[in-house]
C-alpha cells in the first residue's frame, strides 16, 4: 500500500471509534468496520504476526474449514505452497464499513456541538462533558459517544480510564452508513443500560430525535413552543437546535459568537466542580496479561481485558504499514473477536501458508536464535554498567521462557537502578548503533512477578 492508497482508505473509513459490544471488538460502529481495518493492518504486516499469537494447529483447521481442498495431510510443504499458489483469492466486499460521503457534516457538527456544550456545562452545571475516545462502561460493553455528559453518584461515577455507569446525556451524531446503528443498536443498550437522555443528531437531514427514559423506555420528545430543549434531568440546561442548523448551513460563520446552548438561571460565577476522576480504582491499562482466546469462531472479550488491551484510536501510516499503539493487543482482539475461520478469509491462502512454513522452520533453529540473543543482551548489560553506572540487571520475558522465539519476542533487560530519563537515552543511544534484535531497557514494574534471569 502506498502512501496516497492509505489516505484514500482513510478518509473513507468508519468512524475512528474502538467499542467493545456484545463482546465484539468493533471499530467504527460495526464489525465490518473491524473486519475493514483488520484486513488493512494484515496487508501490511502480513500473516506472520497472527501466527506468532496463536497455535499454528488452529490455522491450519481454519484453512482446511475455508478451503477443503487444501493438502495440508502433505508432508512435502512445496506441495501445499504450490496449492496455495494457485489459489484465486478474492477479498470480501467491505466497503460497508466505510462511512459514506457526507461532505464533512458530521465532523463539522460533532466538533461545534461538542464545544458550544463543553462551555456551558463548563460554566454552569456541576458535572463534565466528554468527546470521543472516552469509554462508558455498560454491562459488558464499553461505548464510546460522540459526547456524554455525567453529573456523578448515583447514576455514574468516573474513573480514570472510564465512565462507570450511564452518562445522564448521550448524544451520538450519525453517519450515512451507520445511522441504523446509532438509531436501533445502540439505542437498545442505551436504553436498556439506564442512559437518561438520548440525543441522535442527523446533519444531513439537519434533524435531531430527543429521546427520553420513561419507565424504562425511551420516548421521543421534541422542543417546546420557542424551539427550546430541556434534558429533564439537567434542567438548568437550555438547548437551541435550531441555531446549531444554521450554523452549519454557513461556512464561515464564527462559532465563538453563536451560542446553541444557555444555563438557565446564568450563574453569577462559574460553579465550583465538586465531581472528580477517580485515577485509582477501577479497570486499568495493562492490567490483564495478554492470554488471547482464539478459536476457530469468535470468542467473548471482557470489558476488563478491553479497558486494559484498547489503545487510544490514533491510526497511522509509515514504512509501507499501518499503526496502532499496542499493535500486538489490537490484533488479539480481532482474532477474538472474529475468530480464525473469517481471520484467514481477510489474506490469500499462500500468505498464511508461507507464514506458517516459515515459523515451523524458526522453531528449528530456536537453540541457536536464543543463544545468540544472550550474547546480545550480555553485551547491552555490559555497555549499560561501563557507560551509566547500572549495577544490578535481569533478563525477563522471552529469553528465560521455555516456548520458542517468535514474531512479537524481544530482549528485556529489566534494570533496576537508572532513571526512567536514564534508560531511555540509554536505548537511544543504543538503537543508534544496533537495530537487531529488539531489545528494551525495562523499569522493575514491567514484570512485576515474572520469572527474571540476573544477569
């Protein structure tokens, strides 16, 4: 993929949300929008990264199930490489999992609607609002709203990483492929997960349905006789919808002297905040070691394991490849979340077969890898004590582990008395000199009690 392939693929994807729903690891509101980027991230990394995940056994039933034909009762590989090479591979139709042409209304919305409410709930009421990328946490799933606002105890209380409970306002802002999605899916779980108000904005029809919880269903409610919105349970909180229509019908209008939203009664100062995050408790990143269960159909992600594998949805492009932090967890929750059978339907048969061959033969010389590596890492301790004074080193993770080296391994030398500031010039300075293998200086908290090799 070039690069002008992956701006076009790009500006034609879903919405940049990462959800968990049912389970499901979905990404911009649909699990075609999962299938859609999982398949774009393979085309760059290729089958091997997938291999080194999971038992190399499973890929093969997951072939034999899609391609019965497939030889793999062979013991002669040429055999299966040739089979695979004839294969005609042709890719799913995906392209619904883009998000449409909509001519930058919902982007333009979202970020007007999400300010102008940002700045009243700011000034005048004792709660918080949030753009995207902030979970709330329902049942097993974590949503992402376009925007919520929540006041606190007792319908949500806000940890660090996510919003406990329902939001007392949910306002997603709809897309053209994904406006069934927002107006029947998560309306459901909203609704059925306690969520107060429910604002579905349209800026292609430049509609808006105000949904409120009434004995446990929601019902449509509309603006009184001057075009004004109340949300029942923020009452101070005056919404104009009108005036956000015709600021999107102007390009150029400046959006610091249009106001779509009043407080009601104007406090004579700004309210003091009295709800705060809660940056210990709950579910944090990093938490759940990365015991991805894959079968050959999809299996259930906790919201636990979400909250500590999701990364931030910043997607980027660079040396012929895209990347996500945490590339390694995002990929788990895709196997999991499709399974092997439709993993191996997103690349030709002849990539996973390659991949397949391929770490079989790794695995072979394993003995001779790992022993090259102790070198390595023997003389990255040594270069660690004589240049900044490091005394006491360990080696951690995939060297001291009884399975082989594969595709995700590096060296961790865990170094126990430098600096953060410290170990990272050091790796600088390293990697100046020596790219392979990959090796990390790692603070004592990265293994916490996992086996350690002195060193």
């Amino acid at each position: 993929m070039t690069e002008d392939e992956f701006e076009k693929w790009w500006y034609g994807q879903p919405e940049s949300k990462f959800e968990l729903i049912d389970g499901k690891f979905t990404v911009g509101n649909s699990l075609i929008g999962s299938q859609l980027l999982f398949r774009m991230i393979l085309e760059g990394w290729g089958a091997a990264p997938v291999v080194a995940l999971v038992d190399r056994k499973l890929v093969w039933q997951a072939l034999k199930v899609v391609y019965p034909e497939i030889p793999i009762d062979s013991d002669e590989p040429t055999i299966i490489q040739t089979w695979a090479s004839r294969v005609n591979h042709q890719p799913a139709d995906l392209s619904a999992g883009s998000k449409g042409e909509d001519g930058g209304k919902h982007f333009k919305t979202r970020y007007f609607l999400h300010r102008q409410l940002s700045k009243a709930i700011n000034f005048g009421v004792d709660g918080n609002t949030i753009g995207p990328d902030f979970l709330m946490h329902l049942g097993n799933n974590g949503f992402t709203p376009d925007m919520l606002v929540y006041c606190g105890k007792p319908l949500n209380y806000p940890y660090n990483w996510y919003l406990q409970g329902p939001a007392d306002l949910v306002i997603e802002v709809t897309l053209p492929t994904h406006a069934k999605q927002d107006r029947e899916v998560k309306r459901h779980y909203y609704e059925a997960g306690g969520v107060p108000e429910y604002w579905i904005v349209d800026p292609q029809h430049q509609q808006i349905e105000f949904l409120r919880l009434k004995n446990g269903q929601y019902q449509l409610q509309y603006p009184d006789s001057e075009g004004d919105y109340c949300p029942h349970n923020i009452p101070n909180l005056v919404f104009w919808p009108e005036k956000l229509w015709h600021y999107c019908r102007i390009h150029d209008y400046d959006h610091f002297e249009l106001a779509i939203f009043d407080v009601n009664p104007w406090p004579s100062k700004q309210i003091k905040k009295t709800l705060t995050i809660d940056q210990e408790g709950g579910f944090k990143p990093n938490s759940v070691p990365m015991n991805f269960r894959v079968a050959l159909e999809p299996m259930p992600i906790s919201f636990e394991e979400f909250v500590s594998w999701c990364p931030s949805n910043k997607v980027e492009y660079t040396n012929d490849k895209i990347h996500i932090s945490k590339m390694r967890e995002i990929m788990g929750m895709f196997l999991m979340t499709l399974g092997m059978v439709e993993t191996v339907k997103l690349l030709s048969p002849q990539q996973w077969v390659t991949a397949l061959i391929a770490a079989q033969a790794n695995e072979l010389t394993d003995a001779t890898t790992k022993a090259e590596w102790w070198e390595v890492a023997k003389q990255a301790a040594t270069f660690l004590r004589e240049k900044y004074g490091a005394k006491r080193l360990a080696v951690a993770e995939d060297l001291v582990a009884p399975h082989p080296l594969n595709y995700w391994s590096e060296i961790i030398l865990v170094v126990y008395d430098l600096s953060r500031e410290k170990r990272r010039e050091a790796l600088e300075e390293w990697y100046a000199k020596y790219k392979n293998p990959p090796i990390y200086f790692a603070e004592p908290e990265y293994v916490g009690d996992g086996i350690t090799n002195a060193i």
